[in-house]
C-alpha cells in the first residue's frame, strides 16, 4: 500500500490484482447549489469523492480554467438537464496529477502529469481538489507547459478538433474561415488547421490580431472596424462560426463554396429544451435542425451544422503533441486561487478580463 499525503487529509492506493484503488473519501469543492449569479459558487470542504469505475481515474487538480459553459450553466443554460441534478460542480478543463486509477486504466499512472476535459453534460465537474475523469478524457500533461498553462487547452482545443476533423474533415490546402479566431476555440481552430497545412483567414477584435497572424492565419479581419462581408475575398471549404449569430451565420454562408461546411457552436438543443423541458425540446430542437440542413442544402448547396465538444482520445493527444511541439497555446490572461472563485466568474461575466481565467488548487 502507497500513501500519499495531500495539504488537507491522507490519500491511500492500494495495490490489487484487478488495479489500483482509491479511498478518498472527502475533499475541497466549488458546489453550484442553485442557479444564479457569482455569489450562488460555495467552496465547501468536506464534499463527497464517489468510488471510481473500472475506466475512471482520480486526478489530484492543480488549476482548472473557466470556459464560457461554465458561467453559463452557473446561470441557468441547461437548467432543463442539470436542474433535477442540483447540487453540481462546475468545471470542464483539469491539469493536475494521477491520484489513482480504475481497475481497468492502462494508459496512465499514479503521479502523472495529465490534463484533459469532461464531457459537457458531466455532473462533478473540475472545480475540486480531487476530480474524476475517465481515461479517454485525459492525456498526458504537455511536459513544454504549466499546469495552469495546460488547463486553458483542452475544452476549446477539443471542440475545436470535433468541428474540423469530425465533421468537416479539413484536408492539406482547403480554405477555412474562422470567425472569432480571438477567442479560445477559434484560436485553437486556426492552429489546428495551420498545423494540417490548411489556409485560414479569421475575424477577430484588434487586440487580437497580431497573435492570430502569429499563430499562422494568412487574413485578420478586424470585426469592429472593417465591414466582413466586403473585406473577406474568396470562398471557403468550411466555416467554423463561433459566435453564431444571425449576422455571422448570414455572412458566414454565403462565403462557402458548394459542398462546404458551416459549423456553428451555438446550437439550439439547450436553449430550446430548456424553454420546452426535455420531451418536447429536443424533438423541436432535432426538427430546427434538420430544416435548416435541408433549406442550406438546397438554397446554397452547402452543409450545415450545429457542432459540440466531445472527448476524443485521439484528438486529444495530438493536441498534446501540438502543445509540446510550440504550435498550439492558449494564453492565459489572469489567474485566482480556487478561493476566489466567485470573483474569477464575476471578472469574466462583466469582460473586466479579455482572455482566459485559470482557478489554481494548491
Ligand atoms: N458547442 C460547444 O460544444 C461549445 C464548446 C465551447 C464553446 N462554445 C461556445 O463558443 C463560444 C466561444 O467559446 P470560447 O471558449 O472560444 O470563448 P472565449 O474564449 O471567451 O472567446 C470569445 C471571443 O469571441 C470574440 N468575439 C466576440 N464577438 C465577436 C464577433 N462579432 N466576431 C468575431 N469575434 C467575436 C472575442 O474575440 P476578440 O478577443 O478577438 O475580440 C472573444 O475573445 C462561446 O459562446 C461558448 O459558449 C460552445
């Protein structure tokens, strides 16, 4: 038997024949016991570590950073699935180490170094000191970057990575356009399709510009000084659209070439279940949809899509291999203690902090 000591109680593995077993039992948690604003976050000490499943390990958190789900689900969006699930844990991105592991986990190891993200729907998020991931949710931690600097990846780099290779399976020398190439998971995109020899032009505020052209995008178009529709020449094999408005969603199609893909990562099942309950949402959210795929394809001969996060082991370790090799980053704009957390939520609701937000568990 190893035991290892955390800052607030004793962690126990042992050694069996089917796998390594953890007990435990409590720890430090960021609890959303109702839907609301900032003030709703409670850090508890003594919340509840459920046994592990023979593929799920316990990661030991070092820093988690927000993801515009987070605030989101924390004010409500989902109610219709998370409310009867009430209290939850917030939280999708981890960087931390392998506390234990599953009975049936082949792949990592107690003491590792391992970052990843949970599915959207997960119920114990990352914001705890000691989390549940299983094992195709993680991979080994990028050994280039920081714990805090490898939590800010893995949420947007794996949607990212769903929308281009899942579903519009960008190849070597196709045109991609990217709208909001600024923020996380447009700035993963433009990396990812740089790093597959892709061509990228991208919208994006000012400030952002100068790090979009860097990361390898051939055309920034500023949205909030120049007119998109007019400054942007040519057609593309796919869009992806993160802010998915009308307006962008409008402009966004009509530069597609026939055959292409728009991909939007605001899709309505939520909303709309959210509006209907569960039964009579997602059928008119599967309907929405389908009428959209069908009008597109016939009014522009293109595809269109709502695409979401998924995990994905494969797109996961390349996005570590990207990561180590210096050619896929998030930048980190500020970071808080996990004490801090409602600050951190607030800082980020009110835009009083551009970039990225990481919450840090000593
Ligand atoms: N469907 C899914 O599974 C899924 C997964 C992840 C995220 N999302 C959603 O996708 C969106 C982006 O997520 P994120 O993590 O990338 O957020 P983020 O890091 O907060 O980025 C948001 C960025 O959007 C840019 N922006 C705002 N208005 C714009 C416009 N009109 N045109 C171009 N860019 C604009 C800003 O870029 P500048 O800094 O350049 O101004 C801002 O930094 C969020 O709404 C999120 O909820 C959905």
């Amino acid at each position: 038997m190893r035991i290892l000591r955390s800052h607030s109680f004793r962690v126990s593995i042992s050694d069996s024949k089917v796998g390594l077993r953890h007990i435990v039992t409590r720890c430090r948690a960021v609890v959303l016991p109702r839907f609301g604003g900032p003030e709703v976050l409670e850090l508890r000490p003594n919340v509840e570590v459920p046994d592990l499943k023979p593929n799920e390990v316990l990661v030991r958190t070092r820093a988690v950073s927000i993801n515009p789900l987070d605030t989101r689900m924390r004010s409500g969006y989902g109610r219709s699935i998370f409310g009867p699930l009430l209290p939850l844990i917030l939280g999708r991105d981890i960087s931390g180490e392998v506390a234990a592991v599953g009975a049936s986990v082949r792949g990592l190891t107690v003491g590792q170094e391992v970052f990843g993200a949970l599915h959207p729907t997960a119920v114990r998020g990352t914001y705890a000191d000691y989390a549940i991931l299983s094992e195709d949710e993680l991979a080994p931690k990028p050994a280039s970057v920081t714990h805090v600097e490898a939590s800010a990846i893995p949420f947007a780099a794996l949607t990212a990575w769903r929308a281009l290779k899942g579903t519009a399976r960008i190849a070597e020398g196709q045109r991609l356009l990217v709208v909001g190439g600024g923020g996380a998971v447009g700035f993963s995109a433009i990396q990812l399709a740089v790093a597959a020899r892709c061509h990228v032009t991208t919208t994006c505020g000012s400030q952002s510009i100068d790090r979009v052209l860097a990361a390898g995008a051939e055309q920034a178009v500023d949205y909030t000084a120049e007119d998109i529709a007019l400054t942007i020449k040519g057609k593309f094999d796919a869009v992806l659209d993160t802010i998915g408005g009308p307006e962008t969603e409008r402009i966004s199609i009509s530069f597609l070439k026939k055959g292409g893909h728009y991909m939007t990562l605001q899709g309505e099942a939520a909303s709309l279940t959210d509006r209907y309950g569960i039964v009579i949402g997602l059928p008119i959210a599967t309907a929405v949809l389908l009428k959209k795929q069908i009008q597109y394809r016939s009014s522009h001969g293109i595809e269109y899509w709502w695409t979401f996060m998924r995990a994905d082991s494969e797109g996961l370790d390349e996005i570590r291999r990207l990561s180590d090799a210096g050619k896929l980053n998030i930048p980190v704009e500020k970071t808080f203690p996990i004490s801090q957390v409602r600050e951190a939520h607030e800082a980020k609701e009110k835009k009083q902090i551009h970039g990225k937000v990481v919450l840090e568990l000593d």
